[in-house]
C-alpha cells in the first residue's frame, strides 16, 4: 500500500485521491481512451456507488509500468493493509458483486 500510495501522490494532485468514507479504501481505475471496457467499469463502479480516481494510462504511462498495469480496465484498491489490482471487466465486475 505504502508504495502505491507513494507512487500516486508522486504522479498525481493529493486532491486526486478519493475515499470512500465508509470502508477508507482508495480506488484508483486505469483506463485507456479508446477501450469499450474501460466505459463499462465506470458505469459499474457508478452503480455500486464507489468513489474513484479515473486515470487515462496515456497521460500516467510511467505510473501503470511502475504498478505493472498490463490491461484496461485495471481497478487498484489500496487501504492500510495493502493493494490488490482488479484487472478486466469480468474481474472488476465480479469484485463489485462481492463487496
């Protein structure tokens, strides 16, 4: 968690960073600008009601390297006891029906 934290404040505006208030984890979803998926995450993470921080991989190329981000959509979830990367529009959607 300590280096994911580390790694957005470094590339990114602190008031980038959302909570959600209830569970203070960090959301972060990786996306390109051109993926159909990635449209379909958001919609997702909408309805569960899920605050987060959209990052387009081309504005944040060397970020997603240093997490190694290897698809869109890629949602990072960081609290106090660690992260865990959520890669696919499957796998985002299966997470969000778990929580």
């Amino acid at each position: 968690m300590l280096r994911l934290k580390s790694l957005l404040k470094n590339e990114l505006p602190s008031s980038t960073l959302q909570k959600t208030a209830d569970e203070n984890f960090e959301y972060s979803l990786f996306v390109t600008k051109t993926c159909p998926n990635c449209k379909k995450a958001k919609s997702l993470l909408a309805k569960s009601g899920i605050n987060y921080t959209e990052i387009a991989v081309e504005d944040e190329p060397q970020l997603a390297l240093e997490l190694d981000l290897r698809q869109a959509p890629s949602l990072v979830i960081s609290s106090q006891n660690g992260t865990k990367t959520v890669s696919g529009i499957s796998n985002i959607k299966r997470y969000l029906e778990g929580k």
